[in-house]
C-alpha cells in the first residue's frame, strides 16, 4: 500500500445514462428477473450448500458520482479468508461452485437488481471497490462520474493478460498503474458515446462471451496521442 499514493474518492451528481438507456435497463433488469427466476434460485441453493456463508455476497462499491451503494453478487469464495480484492479465476479462494459461477458470469446475475434500482445500468464500466478506487491517479478518476454497469467493452473486449507479461501476478501495483488505465481506456470507446446501437452492441458481445465464441481485443495505446483518456464530453462535477 505504501508503494501507492492513496486519497479519498469525491463526490458528484455524476453522469446517469440516457432516459433511453434507462428505459432499456428497467426493461432489461424485470425481464432477466422473470425468465430467470427459478436458475437464479437454483444457483442460490447451490452456493449455500456447497461451501458455508450466505449464498449472496453484498459489497460497498463506487457508484455514480462517486456514491456508494451496496452491489449484490452470489457468493463465490469461501468465508473468511483475506487477500486482495482482485480476483484472478485461479485464485485458490474461489469455491468450485464459484469457479463455475465465475466462468459463465452468473455470479453476476443478482446485479439485475440493483440496475432495476437504478444504482447500476445494463452497460458500463464495473464498480470498483473503495479500497482500490482511492489509488485510481487523477487521469482515471472521471470514470467514478459514470453509473456502472453489469457489463461493458472491458468486460469482453479487455483482459488482464492483454498488459502483463507472462507469468505476472494481478498485485496491487500492477493493477492500479497498468491495468486500471487500459481497463479505463477501453471503457472510454463507449463512453464517448453511449448510445443505443453502441449499447446493444456491448450487450450482444457479452452475450457471446458468455457462449465461448472469441472476441478480439480491443488494443489501445494508453500513453499515445490518440489514447481515449477519457470521453470527449468532460463530466460535469455539479452535485
């Protein structure tokens, strides 16, 4: 920790999506807790059984503005056991139940919740938690304006290993100083302009993710002249 310069995150009205991108989410978020309603309790079960602790996993997260809310998850580690809050899938504190969760992202389903809340949307960046949004440096801090998502581009588009070398370890200096920025970067293609096809697009991505079918990464040069630091409109930082 000491490696890394720390300061608290501020707060903001931040930036809501669209009214329809909002609409979307509502309509999304009812409809995904219908159709999935039996597999979602099914899921539930099956964490509470296999491993001891609550079969939801509830978390302080960095909101829109800055604001924190509570994000709901199914739990896919065992209780107890510390360690840093980014989890790599071979990390030996997941659950095999939570391996299998992790790898078809149903461990975020419950999130349709609190995009229903309005806390979350269908597309954007992931919230990060507070312990390591305060190392965030001042060049990436403009995505705590925007809601976050259940998805997004460096959801599917964007992976650890597409900065480390092999054989690197996802620790707290590699994260917040070359992850974070290219994670930021890639967000801020969408960001940029979110509008409906640009969101439907990041959706049917995730979708074929989820199926296993490759997507290709989206490579940018973060330090470059045409690197998208951050969307072209500047967020506004009234409350």
């Amino acid at each position: 920790m000491s490696e890394l310069a720390s300061r608290p995150v501020d707060t903001s009205g931040g930036v809501p999506p669209s009214r329809p991108r909002r609409a979307l989410d509502i309509a999304g978020a009812l409809t995904g807790l219908l159709l999935l309603s039996v597999p979602l309790l099914v899921i539930y079960t099956l964490v509470r059984v296999s491993s001891p602790g609550p079969g939801v996993f509830r978390q302080r997260r960095v909101g829109q503005g800055g604001r924190p809310f509570t994000m709901y998850k199914f739990r896919t580690m065992r209780q107890g056991v510390g360690g840093l809050t980014v989890t790599a899938n071979c990390d030996p504190r997941l659950t095999k139940v939570g391996k299998l969760l992790r790898r078809w992202s149903l461990d975020e389903l419950p999130q349709l919740v609190n995009v229903l809340r309005g806390q979350m949307t269908l597309v954007g960046p992931r919230p990060e938690t507070y312990d390591l949004a305060e190392h965030y440096d001042d060049g990436c801090r403009w995505i705590f304006d925007h809601r976050p998502g259940l998805t997004g581009v460096s959801e599917v588009r964007f992976r650890d290993f597409d900065v480390l070398g092999p054989g690197e370890e996802v620790d707290l200096v590699n994260y917040i100083e070359r992850i974070v920025p290219a994670r930021v970067a890639v967000d801020a293609v969408y960001l940029r302009e979110p509008s409906m096809r640009a969101t439907f697009g990041a959706l049917w991505d995730t979708v074929k993710h989820i199926l296993g079918i490759p997507i290709p990464p989206l490579r940018l040069d973060v330090g470059g002249a045409d690197s998208p630091v951050r969307p072209a409109e500047e967020p506004g930082s009234a409350a």
